[in-house]
C-alpha cells in the first residue's frame, strides 16, 4: 500500500486528470447531444450509463496500451504522436467536430451512441493516459489508470462547462496542457525498450536511464511542443469574417 502514498503516484494522478480534463472535455459535450432527446427521467439514467461504459471500454483500451508500450519501439511512435496531440491541443481546428453525434428518444440507443462516440474520440486519451501511468511503476500502473479516471469523471461530466469557461479565460491552462503531453512524450521515449536494454537492437543508440536525462528529454518534449505549436498557431490564417456572409 505504501506504494500509493509516494510523490510519483500522486504526480501521475495529477497528470491524468489534467489530461482527461483537457482532452477529454468534449465528452461532456457527447454526452449532452446524445441525450438531450431523452425523456427528463431518463436523461440522468443515460448520462449515467453511457460514461461509465464510455470509461470502462477506456480502462480496456488504456491496459493493452500499457502491454503493447512493452514492445520495443512502441514507446516511440507513442511520444510521437503525444507530440502531435500536443500540437494539436495548441492549434485548435475551427470546425465543429461534433455534427455527426445523433440523438436518440431511446435510453440504450443514447448509451449506445455515448459509447461509440467516446470509443472513436479516445485514441489521444487512452495514448496520453498510458504514458502518464508509465511513470508511476510497474506494479500498479492499472490501479492508478482507474483511480485518475473515476477521479475526473464527475469533474468532465458536471464541470466540464466551468472548465472550458477557465481555459477560455486562461489560456495558459491549455498551453500547460500541452506542454504536459510533450513532457509525458519526451520521458517515454527515453525509456523505450530499444533504447534502454544494452544486449537487445544493439544497432540503436542507448540512452542513460537517470533522473537527469529524465528530466532533460520531458523538458526537451516540452518546449518541442510549444515552439512548433506556436509557429504553426502563427503561420495559420485568422478564421473567415463572417461580416461577408
């Protein structure tokens, strides 16, 4: 048990509600369209239903990240595309992502499309969430998923209004954010199989497994993600007017 009184643990908890919360916002937004249909008495039932199915497929999905980031070289397309969420975070799109999402007048039928929608949108969740748990150790990397998890629940569900409201208010928060994601990519990658093992891919250049280098390759991944998602936030043309239409 002491295990989960150590500061990692705890850091890592922080990171995955960080991370469910900004990456995960839109799910209160899913939820809310796919059961607006619903009758009022069964509108809390559906909300109910649909995250925790949303949130165990997530706690599937999250648990073979966690075995498949044991292969070698996995960790490093991981990092990768934790950058490019990163990036993203920091150059949001313009268009409305969540046109397709049906309402339904059917209690299952609108559990069923939370799911889905949640199943479709969780590739960056479950990818971030992976990486954050790898820091936490070996033996309780899962506990740790679930406890982050139910934690931020009712924080996307009943907050996530009050936090989009924050981070329009504060835009640090979001650039925290993804700096968080090139953080988490930067110290995955650094202990990626392939690099870490000296009698295995002798043909790939080791990397130290100290806190120094640690610390050097999440701050690296940081800052990654910063300058490139500010050149590309610069580079992009401002939103069409709509004083033409």
């Amino acid at each position: 048990m002491e295990e989960f009184l150590t500061p990692a643990f705890w850091v890592a908890v922080g990171q995955i509600i960080m991370i469910d919360i900004l990456l995960g916002g839109d799910n209160a937004v899913v939820i809310a369209l796919a059961c607006r249909r619903l009758p009022a008495r069964q509108r809390t039932a559906g909300i109910l239903w649909g995250t925790a199915g949303a949130i165990g497929l997530r706690v599937i999905l999250i648990f073979f990240a966690l075995t498949l980031l044991a292969i070698p070289f996995l960790k490093l397309v991981g990092a990768a595309l934790l950058v490019w969420i990163g990036i993203k975070l920091l150059v949001p799109e313009h268009e409305d992502a969540h046109g397709s999402i049906e309402a339904s007048d059917k209690l299952w039928a609108a559990v069923k499309t939370v799911i889905v929608a949640d199943l479709v949108m969780s590739v960056d969740n479950v990818i971030a969430i992976a990486g954050a748990a790898q820091g936490a150790g070996e033996g309780h990397q899962m506990p740790l998923v679930i406890f982050g998890l139910l934690v931020s629940i009712p924080i996307i569900v009943w907050g996530s209004q009050l936090v989009i409201k924050l981070m329009d208010r504060f835009p640090i928060i979001i650039t925290l954010g993804g700096m968080l994601l090139g953080w988490i990519a930067g110290t995955m990658a650094v202990s990626d199989p392939a690099v870490v093992s000296p009698d295995a891919w002798t043909w790939v250049p080791k990397v130290p497994q100290t806190d120094v280098v640690k610390y050097a390759a999440g701050v690296a991944g940081a800052l990654l993600v910063l300058g490139w998602g500010k050149w590309i936030a610069s580079r992009r043309p401002e939103p069409a007017s709509d004083a033409t239409a």
